[in-house]
C-alpha cells in the first residue's frame, strides 16, 4: 500500500514471479490521501510497518498506526536474523493480554515454533521484613506469580503444555526487550484508549517496538473479531 498526493487509485496484481519469496497473489495498491489515513482506512486482518535502524523513536505514522489501528500492527526492524524457532507474547491478566495470547498461540502453531508467555514483576512488601530485605521475598513471590501466570493462561488457552512460562523479576519492557534477543516475535496487546490515557498506555508498544531487535506486532482489543494471523 502507497498513499501519493494524485487524486488517482491505482491496483496492480503482481504475479509470483514477481515475488519469488512469498506465497499466493499480491496486489500492489496507491491511494489518495495522507499515509496514514489511507493505512488506517484501507481494510486488513494484519497491518505490516517497517521500522527505521539507528534511531529510538518511532514515525509519526507508524505511532498512529499503532495507538489506532482496528487489527493487530506488526513493526519489522530493517535488520534481518535468521530465524530462532520462538515467539514471546507478553501479558499482564487483563483483556489486552488475553486477545494478544489467542493471536500469539494461534502464530505459533502455524509457524510451528515455541510460545513463551512472559509475565514480569516486582516485589511488594507484604510485612515489615519485606520492607527491610525486599529480596528475601523474590523467592517466594516468584512462584507465586509463576503459578497465577499458568492458571491465568489455562483460562484463555484450551491447551497449556507446548507452551513456555517466563516469570522475569523486573520492569516489563526491560524484560521483554531481553526476551526479543532471542525470539522472531514478540507479541502484546492494546488498550482502546483516548486521550493521556493512550498516551501513556501506547507507550509500551512504542518503545517496544523502537528498540526490540525483533518484530513486535501490536494486538488490539477490537482484534477478537478479526481473523487471526496469516
């Protein structure tokens, strides 16, 4: 998709020739119209963004896509990797994270690679002792939130056991960006929000999908009706 200044649609269906590396039809479009208007406008189960090397902030249209887009956005990195066999899907309980774990299980298993669902945290005091010695309680709190992580995910997914469980004590985007080292997607879910609310609930998705060294996709939750990933 090309969105040009002409006040002129065009469409062009290439042949596989033309594409040797993909498979099924293309089709090539240009449209009038600002780019992400005609991004946000053009009907699409998944919408594929290129992102810039060399810089930590993402393109004014590539954010607008992201913060309000209806399907799930995927952001590409200009650097290519070979393939490591594992998509990350990170959560966090809510009903973002429950639409991003249907489309991340669901990539998986067409691709036939590894799921790993990350759920990072932090420690909270719940006694004096905590307060003091707030790593004597990682232990014990780190199989809590291993354990509520799987009972969570056996809620929202029929079939729990090909799938990996990562409970990192820490900040969520520094966690992720740690899992993105060694994954070929890493996945999380968006608000419907307006507003400083989007603002500031976009800005995980955003500084994700700047500095992951992978391609991050973005699932919303207005994503449930669609279809899941091609």
């Amino acid at each position: 998709m090309h969105a040009w200044r002409e006040h002129l649609d065009i469409e062009v269906t290439l042949s596989a020739d033309a594409l040797p590396d993909l498979d099924g039809p293309v089709e090539a479009r240009a449209a009038h119209g600002r780019a992400a208007a005609v991004l946000l406008g053009y009907p699409a189960d998944l919408l594929v963004l290129g992102a810039h090397s060399g810089t930590l902030h993402l393109r004014h249209v590539t954010r607008l896509c992201l913060h309000q887009a209806t399907c799930p956005v995927v952001v590409v990195p200009e650097a290519d990797r070979p393939p490591v066999g594992r998509i990350v899907v990170g959560v966090d309980g809510a009903d973002t994270s429950r639409e991003a774990l249907l489309w991340a299980a669901e990539a998986a298993a067409l691709r036939g690679v590894t799921l790993t669902v990350v759920q990072a945290w932090q420690v909270r005091p719940h006694s004096p002792t905590d307060v003091l010695h707030p790593r004597s309680a990682v232990p014990t709190q780190q199989a809590a939130a291993q354990g509520r992580l799987r009972s969570w995910a056996e809620s929202v997914v029929a079939d729990t056991s090909a799938i990996d469980f990562y409970t990192p004590h820490g900040a969520p985007l520094d966690m992720l960006l740690d899992c993105a080292a060694d994954a070929d997607l890493v996945v999380i879910g968006r608000r419907s929000h307006s507003g400083l609310r989007r603002v500031l609930h976009g800005a995980a998705g955003d500084s994700l999908s700047a500095l992951a060294p992978c391609p991050v996709a973005v699932v919303p939750t207005t994503a449930r009706h669609a279809k899941r990933p091609v």
